[in-house]
C-alpha cells in the first residue's frame, strides 16, 4: 500500500514538473519584443528615405533589413499616438486627445500592451516617455510595466517633470521614485533598458523604449550637433538632427549587444515614431521653404499626411518575415498590438473589440492583400472636448478627406496640394459616411473624465500639477518649467477620486518641493553646464490669501511671509469630484498653484 501511494505521489510530482518544464521551454521560445519610439521624428527625418542632410547609418541598416510599412500612420501629437499604440484602440475612444489638461490620461479600464504581456509571463520594461499619467492609476508601474524609467508630464523640463532637468545628469522616476542619473537623457533611457534586457534575456520579455529626443528643448551633447552646423544647417535644425544622430547611435549599440547575448535573431525590433517631423521641415501653407519632408505637406499637428504618416520598420529573423519588403496599403499603431499578440503566440488575452487589425499574415508573406477599401480616421483635437472634423482626416487607399472639405488623391497629387473635393462626389460621400458613423460611435464617452485616484494605497504622496488642470481654454495651462517660472496667469480643475473618506493633507505651493523656495520669491535663472540651454529667472507673485475647493466647499487661510507652501487638513468624503487650489495675490488676481501635494492621513498600507 505504501508502494502505491509513493508511486501515484511520484507520478503527481513528474507530472507537475513536467508541466512546469514544457512551460518554462514554451516561454523560452517566445520571441523577446523591443519597440523603439521616438519623439517627434518624421518620416523625413532618415537618410534612407531621401534626406540628404542628415547622417543615420544604424536606422537605415535597420530600414535596409526590415520589413518596412511605407502607409503608416499615427495621430499627429504625442499622447494620442502612444495610447493608440498601447491599447490597439482609437485615442480618442480611450479618452487621450490633447497632450495636457487632463485629457492625456488613458482610462482606467483599458488593457495595455504591457498589462498583456505581463499576464503571458514577459517582463515588461518601460524607459523614457511615457505621457499618458503621472499619477495613480494612470502612471506606467501601475498600466503593466514591471520596471519603469521616465520623466514626468510630456518632456524632460515640463510642469510634472523633476525641476531643472535639463537632458543631462537629470533626476527621473525609477518605478515612481525620484533617482539622479549620469549622461545624456537618450543614452540613460537606452543604457537602462540594456540592463534590463541582459537581466531578463534568458526570458521573453517586451522593452519599449520611448525617447523624449528629438522634442524640445533641442538640448543635445555639442559633438552631434556640430557636425550640422558645419555644413551650414540653421541652429535649431542642427540640434534637432544631432539629437536623431544621437539615437542612431544608441540603436546601433542596442543591436551589437542583441548580437552578443545572441537573443538578436529571436527579438522582434520595431522602429517608430509618434507624429511628423517638428523641426525637419519649415513650410508656409502648402510650400516647403527649407528642410525636408519627402515631398508630403504638414509637420507635427497637422491633418496633411506629413503630420502623422511615420517610418515603421519590423526585424525578426526567426519569425521569417518578409524582410526588405514594403508593405505600401494603409497602416496604423492601432494594428501594432493585435499583431504583436498574433506573433508572440499569447494566449492569456481579454477579450478586446480592437480598432486595430493583425498585420502577422502580411509581414509573413501572404498573397492575402489588405483590404483596399479600409479606411483609417484620425484627428488632433487639443481641446477639452472635441469637436466634429476639427482637424480630421479620413483615409482610403489613395484618398484623402480633410476637415470634411478638401480631398486629395495622393496618388497624383503626393503633396496634397489639388484639392479635387467637388470632383469627386462618390468619394467624398463614402469618406463622410464612414467619418459620420465613427463619430457616433465614440462621441458619446467626450464628456466622460479620467480621475485621479487620491489616498489610495500604493501612493503615500499624490503629486498634482498644472499640466492637468481642466480649463476652457489651452492657453492657460502652464505646461512647462519657464511657463512657471514666468507665473502664466490662470487657474483650473482636477478632475479627482477620494478613494477613502477621512482626513488628507493637501499641500498647496507655486513651486515644486525640490526647489525649496518662499512663494513670493523669484526662482534664480538656470543656466545648463552641459548646452548653451537657459530659463530666464522667475516672476515674483505676492500672494495674500490661499484657498482649497472641493467639490462646493472651500477653505480659506492667510499667506504667511516667507511660507514656501500653505497646508490645509481637512475632512473629506469619498467619491469622484472636482479640486481646485488657488491662491489671491496682492492685485487681487486669482491665480491657481501649480504644485499640490496631497496625503491621506493614517491608514497608509505599504505594498
């Protein structure tokens, strides 16, 4: 008897191992997925696609042996384009259409890559820019990555960022904590996410990499960017490309050392970016004045192809696919993640109505042609509440429907520049029907908010920045550090959820902690050691009176001299609502802070 029952618990523990080893080999052959995103980079920003100013010998290697989307497109900013990417979903089903106030923050809800990934057993790793929330639940440590470095907001020296980053030995957030790093912004984020890589490449796992280079400011180590200037390229441009050259370097280097793990052939790479070109191209309407944006119209924000059609380019030896090859029929970052999941063979997947489709049969080489009659829709909407055909395009094949007003055939007109609207009726009413049903699919969720989560437990200390006030009008959001440091008049709203009634401690100041200041005092100028990059020195704002509003209560309290921030405790209940803290200055102007610090007192739970 006893013979038996060690045999059936032997038999149990084989099976069990067994199951653990097919597992662990399952894993093992999953291909390992880089993607690499950079900032405001166009489609003519590369040496391969026929600019003959700029120096990129590692991206056109990569362009020369990838498989290659020469039709696809992404929203023409930021933000929009990374939730896009993220969700396989339309920005603004997912509630990103703006870059700042408030409406860069991804819903809750939705499932990232990352999320998916994770729940596959991949390590997931996030380095550089991340841009759609700072705060619980939106921050990347909390949407999937299981190791996370970015700077704060949209760019390195933005309102949420740390103050004073400059591109060069910054402060960043190393899975939400504050850590000083040595060398240039683009070679951290790299240098970080090669660490990562050789810890984890005896498993798969999914490493984007996400650049803040080449946006503004056109801060760059002087050796990239003098090259340019010597071949008498104006400054700025100069600046912009040596920031690029500077990514090709890093990813020149990201390649030798795939090479030498020998993980290169089993890593699916792709290369991307997130808008057109910001500093590339100079054009005046419809006329290209200097640069080059491989004869599109429109840069960064625009309707026009140049403002969101972007290089794509796929490696993976393994995977066999059709390397070297152009694939010209419209694609989108909405197909980036139902393909991923397709390739890597996931089958731990929610189930997920995508916008998006899996491209995995093209790049394998199928016969089966894209569908010729899809048709992709995209905005830049930049406002608190979009707006029909603001800024709108409409995509099938060749056709192009702007602003539901101009259309174009980019087949005979690649510029974009014959606007044959009341020639072709067929076409135009197709375009516009199609444009009419998306948006009364998605318009309905506009006045819906993304809340931001306050005295839950994994944030002791919610940090609240101007750079998602809620306003009417854009113009008033002091997105960046010289905006600050100029006291850009205005005020605004959190939108906010207490998650747990009781006592918080809400902290309100015109500058942010690290700076220590009074404030009614001036922030000195700051001058970079590294660039000849400069913030002017701060405004002085006497302010008399501080007040705290949520919801419809208000609290009032006296300004004390010299006080570096005015500290209100009050009692709270739970719930979603509205926050706005402001402070009265000596003109009687009601200016808002643009720092809030908000802490729930006692019950914090450490995890």
């Amino acid at each position: 008897m006893m013979m038996k029952y060690i045999t059936r618990s032997t038999i149990v523990l084989l099976v069990f191992f067994s199951f653990l080893y097919i597992k662990s080999c399952s894993d093992i052959d999953k291909p390992n997925v880089i993607i690499i995103l950079t900032d405001d980079m166009g489609y003519g920003d590369i040496a391969a696609h026929g600019n003959k100013d700029i120096s990129t010998p590692h991206i056109d290697q990569l362009h020369d042996e990838s498989l290659r989307l020469t039709n696809f497109h992404v929203n023409p900013t930021c933000a929009p384009s990374r939730s896009a990417l993220m969700t396989g979903k339309d920005a603004n089903r997912v509630g990103v259409w703006h870059t700042v106030m408030g409406r860069s923050l991804l819903y809750e809800e939705e499932e990232t890559m990352a999320d998916i990934f994770s729940a596959n057993n991949y390590a997931t790793g996030l380095f550089g820019k991340w841009h759609l929330g700072d705060n619980y639940p939106f921050a990347p440590q909390y949407r999937g990555f299981q190791e996370v470095l970015t700077h704060g907001g949209g760019g390195v020296g933005q309102t949420p960022d740390y103050w004073n980053n400059d591109y060069f030995d910054d402060v960043y957030l190393r899975n939400g904590q504050e850590e000083k790093f040595e060398g240039y912004c683009t070679d951290v984020w790299f240098r970080e996410a090669l660490t990562f890589i050789k810890e984890n490449k005896e498993n798969p796992f999914l490493c984007y990499i996400s650049t803040n280079a080449p946006h503004t400011p056109l801060n760059v180590p002087s050796s990239y960017a003098e090259p340019y200037l010597k071949k008498g390229i104006q400054e700025d441009r100069a600046k912009f490309y040596g920031m690029i050259s500077n990514i090709d370097d890093n990813i020149g280097l990201l390649r030798k050392k795939l090479e030498e793990w020998g993980i290169a052939d089993n890593t699916i790479l792709i290369f991307m970016s997130d808008n057109g070109t910001a500093n590339g191209a100079t054009l005046k309407g419809k006329q290209l004045l200097s640069g080059y944006n491989a004869n599109m119209r429109g840069v960064k924000g625009s309707p026009y192809d140049g403002g969101h059609r972007v290089p794509f380019y796929v490696y993976w030896k393994n995977g066999n696919l059709n390397h070297g090859m152009d694939i010209n029929q419209l694609t989108a970052h909405i197909d980036v993640l139902p393909t991923l999941i397709k390739m890597c063979g996931l089958s731990n997947v929610p189930t997920i109505n995508f916008d998006g489709i899996d491209l995995s049969q093209i790049f394998l080489g199928s016969d089966e042609n894209l569908d010729v009659n899809r048709i992709l829709i995209g905005d830049s909407q930049r406002l608190e509440t979009p707006k029909k055909w603001r800024n709108s395009y409409v995509m099938m094949g060749q056709w192009r429907l702007i602003n539901g007003t101009e259309l174009y055939n980019l087949k005979r007109d690649p510029s974009q520049v014959k606007n044959v609207f009341d020639l072709e009726h067929q076409i135009v009413k197709q375009l516009k029907e199609a444009y009419e049903k998306h948006w009364a699919e998605i318009s309905p969720s506009f006045h819906r908010f993304a809340y931001i989560k306050l005295g839950n437990d994994v944030e002791k200390i919610s940090k609240l920045t101007a750079h998602d006030w809620h306003v009417e009008e854009q113009h008033k959001i002091p997105w960046n550090q010289q905006l600050i440091r100029k006291g850009q008049e205005g005020t605004g709203h959190w939108k906010v959820n207490f998650v747990k009634e009781g006592k918080y401690k809400i902290v309100l100041s015109r500058w942010p902690k690290e700076v220590n200041l009074p404030l009614n005092a001036q922030a000195r100028p700051f001058y970079s050691d590294y660039c000849d990059y400069h913030l002017e020195e701060g405004k002085k704002m006497e302010f008399t009176n501080a007040y705290l509003t949520v919801g419809n209560k208000t609290w009032e309290q006296k300004v004390q001299p010299n006080a570096s921030s005015v500290s209100f405790d009050v009692e709270l209940r739970k719930g979603e609502t509205e926050m706005t803290a402001s402070f009265k200055t000596s003109d009687n102007v009601l200016q808002g802070a643009y720092y809030v610090y908000v802490e729930k007192l006692g019950m914090f739970k450490s995890i």
